[in-house]
C-alpha cells in the first residue's frame, strides 16, 4: 500500500526556515510529479511548489524566492525548505504525489509561524 510520510513541521517565529520531508513508502516504482499544498485557518487547499521527474520546479506566486522545492529520486523523497517565514505561511502542509495513475496524499504536517 502506498503511503506518504511527512515530517519536518512545528513552531517557528517570522523570519525563521523549516524544512519539510515527504516519503513515499510501499512501492518499488518512482513517483512522477510531487508537490506540496497548504491549507490555513478557514481556507482552501492550494499549491504551494512542484515539481517533476526531471526536476523542474513551479511555485506559487506567494512563496518565489523564500520557498524551494527538491527531490531525491532514488529514496522517492521530496523535500521543502522554507525560509523567511511569514505569519501568512501558517498552515497544515501536504505532500501530494502522482504515482501510476493515481494521486496519493499524507496526512499532512503543521506549520506556525508566530511570535
């Protein structure tokens, strides 16, 4: 069975980075694209950063230049480090990935950025 792991998420104060990891266990085939979404207090799920086999990221508007997305093929991991931090940044993150067809999510990791 398919499953995706983050971690990385916690309290953090403006200004500060984290960085958040995302596994994909219980398969032998690598995932094509991966990305990560946020969802804040009383808001829609939304993109924050993608990225494809090759490697090629895309962000969101919100996130270009603090954000950065990464992957590391053979452990089927990505990853987002997040730096400047802004309250603003305050969310659960998932971790999305598309694998043989199907779109498989975590359980998500929270995110605050507080003083």
């Amino acid at each position: 069975q398919v499953q995706l792991v983050e971690s990385g998420g916690g309290l953090v104060q403006p200004g500060g980075s984290l960085r958040l990891s995302c596994a994909v266990s219980g398969t032998v085939f690598v995932a094509d694209t991966m990305a990560w979404y946020r969802q804040g207090p009383g808001k829609e799920r939304d993109l924050v950063a993608s990225i494809n086999l090759l490697g090629t990221p895309t962000y969101a508007d919100s996130v270009k230049g603090r954000f950065t997305i990464s992957r590391v093929n053979a452990r089927n991991t990505v990853y987002l480090q997040m730096n400047s931090l802004k309250p603003e940044d305050t969310a659960v993150y998932y971790c999305r990935s598309y694998l043989r067809g199907q779109f498989y999510w975590g359980q998500g990791t929270q995110v605050t950025v507080s003083s």
